[in-house]
C-alpha cells in the first residue's frame, strides 16, 4: 500500500465512514497543513488504523505487507503496525533511492531516499527469502547433474594460499603460472584430490592449456538487500507514466513500477494474489504483470482506489499497459490478460442498522444468499418463487421480504416454502410459529435485519 505520506501539500480528504461525533466533524475536509491543522496527525492514524486492520484479516497466513512511508509519518507508523501485526512480525525498513543528485527542495539536506515498512501475518512460518537470479547470471551454468544446476570455474592464485603441484591427466605437471610463480589454491590437497575423484574438479585442456575448474552449485538465488537502488526513481515513474498517457501528466506521486515488481519477487509464488488498497495510478497491476511475463507466473491483483480517478486514471493505464508488451515486456503466447472494474455500490445497511432499500431488492437477496452459502445466487426470482433464494445442500433458504410491510411466518404463510428440503432457513420480520413446531419440521427463523450477517 503507498497511502498518503500526510506532508502537508497531498490535500486529501479524510472520508471515512464513521460515527465518532468528534471525528466525523473531520469528515470531507481538505487535511491541512503543519500550523495549519492542528488535528492533521490524527486524521492521518484514524484513517489508517481501520485499513490496517482489515488488511491484517486478509492477509494469507503466509503474507506480507508492504507500506510505502516517508519520514513525516514513519514513527507513527511503526506504532500502527506493531500494534496491528505484532512487533515479533516487524522485518524490515526497506531503503530505497527515490531520486538521484541531491534537489534543492529541501530546506536543510537533499531528501533522496524513502522507506517500504514491511510486516508479516506469521514471521516465524515465513521460507527464507531469495531474489531470483537474472538471465545473465543464469548464463554462466552450463551443465546439470541430479543436484541441480552449476557452472565450473577457475580457482587459480587463492587466498587461501595453499600451494602444490597437479597432476594432469597426460602426466604433466601443473605447478607454475605464465609468469613462472607457484600456483595457489583455494582448497587444501587433501580436498582436491578428494574432490576430483568425486567429479567436484575437472581439469581440462583449453587451448593447449590445462585448466582446473570447480563445481560451483547454485542456490535458490541472491538474498535480497535492505537497500534497494537502481530499481527506478521517482523520475522514471513519472516519465513511464507519460509515456503510457501520451505525453498527459495525469498523477503526481506514483511509485517506479520495478519497485513492487522487485518486492513482489522477493514473497510471491506463481498463482499468489496481490491486493494494492491504495492504488493510485495503478502502478501495482504493471508491475505484476511485468513480473508475471518475466518468469511465466499467473499471479493476479486487486486494485482498491476511492479517489474520483479510479476510472479515469489507475483503470485506464491497466488497460493501456495490458495492450502494449512494451510496457509489461513480451508475453507467453498462451498468456491473456484480462480485468474487471466495479464501482463500489450502496450500502446494504443504513446507520441505523436497517435495510437500506434503495439498494434494490435483488442485490440484498444476492447479499443473503451469499452470506448462508458463500455462493453467487444464480437462480432468478420467479412469481411462483417469489421467495425462495435457492436450494442449496439440501437446504432451502428463503427471503420473506415486503417493501412496504411487515412478513409474519406463521401457519398460514408456510406456503411460501415451494420446494421440499430436508431444511428450511426462512427470513422474515416476525415469527409466530412455536419452537417445538419448527424444531419438528427443520425450519430455522431469522430475522430481518437482525440476523443478517454484516460483514
């Protein structure tokens, strides 16, 4: 998440949904700044508590969050975090360069660097982690054996100083270099010998010359650095950004997409989901997919962005970039791309805790029946069904719901059950019917709005 690093000149505006009286007076105002709006830190931590929160429940066992921060806000959010995930799940500070050659728009010293505070659900389940080798790297393993890949190199002049002659396999000895100085070696004789029994050493005439090469393995990859640099700046963000728009300056802060495609390299597996609740431009979905085609995943993203640019901004430059492999880089041929954009809808619940009917009835039905099921409602509603949801597990759950009066089961509005079950769960608004009698025929009453789940 890269939310606001509340500096005093973002303008955004606290619109959380609350009931507080002393914060809701906050509500819709432009945050000020320092001097300003004296109440400008508190807004910034009522705003990101909740979301922390909410992210701590959605994140995999597995997970990891990343928080993009600057120093305006960094201790408090520290605090936020430790509380939330727990200072044991704190692991590190990333540092990253977000600009290069200094700047004249700090006052004391060139601020050039940023920080990524990063946190995980269960630190302790946590593999260890690796950044994946690049292709260049990867160039130098020519040979495989059931061990894994490796490459063979030359350990002439070691440091370890360990000096004796070789015998090559035409009975040669190898003891001097070109300039008639004594060979060293990394490993003392007794290893070598044993090494070159096992095929760990192979010596080999190249050119007319022998050469003494070492089986080098490789590993998972390289560990990753608390340091991150020349992984794109806040620069190259904006001029990538210009590119995809044509030549349109559309956003002002967004992140180098190489800087979450590396994070994202770091603790994702191949069909992981990365979920961005600050989406901004939306640099997250480009660097996904710009990992996905480098090393073949299907990772997929959400996107979250409550700003008025949602539409016009963050899923107009997913678009752009999911047609153009000049920005995502070239593509498996059995790859396509594809995203949904959803506005988020009314409410299902007023402030006081009623339906709230200009949802529309068919949305609250579609939210019931998924609430019981954790299935879509598929079956449409019927004059002979006219409240039945749907069967499912053979139970069937019905919604007895009037707009503009109260539903009483009882006795006689047992005909709304128009299919047999083994179970009936029945919404309604009363309930005459005795418990024995319901006990008996497998009817369970809830009541609307009650015991409709919230989420």
């Amino acid at each position: 998440m890269d939310p606001p690093y509340n500096t005093g000149q973002e303008k955004w505006v606290y619109n959380d949904n609350v009931n507080h009286p002393k914060i809701k007076k906050w509500l819709g105002e432009v945050v000020g700044k320092d001097g300003e709006d004296l109440t400008r830190h508190d807004k910034w931590l009522c705003m990101m508590y909740p979301r922390l929160k909410l992210l701590s429940k959605l994140l995999a066992e597995d997970g990891v969050v990343f928080v993009s921060i600057d120093d305006n806000e960094h201790s408090s959010l520290l605090l936020l975090m430790d509380e939330i995930f727990g200072k044991n799940n704190f692991i590190t500070n990333f540092i990253w360069q977000k600009k290069k050659g200094g700047g004249n728009d700090s006052r004391f010293v060139a601020i050039e660097h940023e920080y990524v505070v990063t946190y995980a659900k269960n630190k302790k389940d946590l593999e260890k982690w690796f950044l994946p080798y690049d292709a260049k790297y990867l160039k130098r393993y020519k040979e495989k054996d059931d061990k894994g890949m490796f490459f063979w190199d030359t350990f002439m002049r070691a440091s370890g100083k360990q000096y004796y002659p070789i015998v090559c396999p035409d009975g040669s000895i190898l003891e001097n270099d070109k300039n008639g100085d004594p060979l060293s070696w990394l490993r003392s004789e007794p290893r070598f010998k044993s090494d070159l029994e096992k095929g760990e050493v192979r010596i080999i005439k190249i050119r007319e010359e022998w050469t003494v090469h070492f089986k080098q393995y490789k590993s998972k990859g390289k560990k990753p650095r608390s340091i991150l640099n020349n992984i794109g700046t806040n620069s190259d963000a904006k001029s990538s950004l210009y590119d995809i728009f044509q030549e349109q300056k559309v956003f002002d802060y967004s992140k180098p997409f190489d800087l979450v495609s590396n994070l994202c390299s770091i603790i994702t597996k191949d069909n992981d989901i990365i979920l961005d609740s600050f989406a901004g431009s939306g640099t997250t979905a480009q660097a996904v997919v710009h990992l996905n085609n480098q090393d073949n995943g299907n990772r997929k993203f959400i996107l979250v962005e409550l700003e008025e640019y949602a539409d016009r901004i963050t899923a107009e430059r997913v678009k752009r970039v999911l047609s153009n492999e000049d920005f995502i880089g070239k593509k498996n041929d059995s790859t396509e791309y594809s995203f949904d954009f959803y506005e988020l809808g009314k409410p299902i619940f007023k402030d006081n805790e009623n339906l709230n009917e200009e949802v529309g009835e068919d949305k609250i039905r579609n939210y019931i029946y998924y609430t019981e099921t954790k299935e879509p409602l598929k079956r449409p509603q019927s004059k002979e069904t006219k409240y039945l949801l749907d069967n499912y597990q053979d139970t069937g759950y019905y919604f007895y719901y009037e707009k503009d009066s109260l539903t009483t089961l009882d006795n006689n509005s047992l005909g709304i059950i128009t299919e047999l079950q083994e179970q009936y769960i029945i919404y309604a608004d009363v309930c005459l019917l005795d418990e024995a009698y319901m006990l008996n025929k497998n009817i369970i009453f809830k009541k609307i709005p009650r015991d409709i789940k919230r989420f």
